[in-house]
C-alpha cells in the first residue's frame, strides 16, 4: 500500500473510532467506547507508517540525486 493510501485510511480509521467513543460515550457503551479508542490509534498508526515511507522515499530520491552529481 502507497503511503497517500496509507494515510488517508488512517485519517479515516482515526475518525470513525472517534465517532464510536462518542456513540458509545452517549449511550453508555464500553465496549464501544474500546473499539473506538483501537480504531482511532489504529488509524494514527497507519498514518504515520504513511508518513515514514514518504521519509523514506525523499531519503532515497535525495541519496539518488547526490550520486547522480557526484558521478558528474
């Protein structure tokens, strides 16, 4: 998966366990209250794993641009 894919899965997965704690806060669910806090850390994850393969990625452009140069 992209890491564009990743984050935007995360940014949803973020907003809908934040809509289950709030369901679940509202009708006094635990238990969806929990699967609200999974889901929302879940969906921060994926977004920094996004954000760490476009780290990695400018890494490996910025490696390719200095070798192109020094072979110049």
């Amino acid at each position: 998966m992209g890491s564009t894919a990743d984050k935007i899965k995360g940014t949803a997965n973020e907003a809908m366990g934040k809509a289950k704690q709030g369901i679940g806060e509202a009708t006094g669910s635990d238990r969806l209250q929990g699967e609200g806090v999974v889901q929302e850390v879940k969906g921060k994850g994926q977004k920094a794993m996004g954000d760490a393969k476009d780290a990695a990625q400018e890494a490996a452009d910025r490696a390719a641009a200095a070798a192109k140069r020094a072979a110049e």
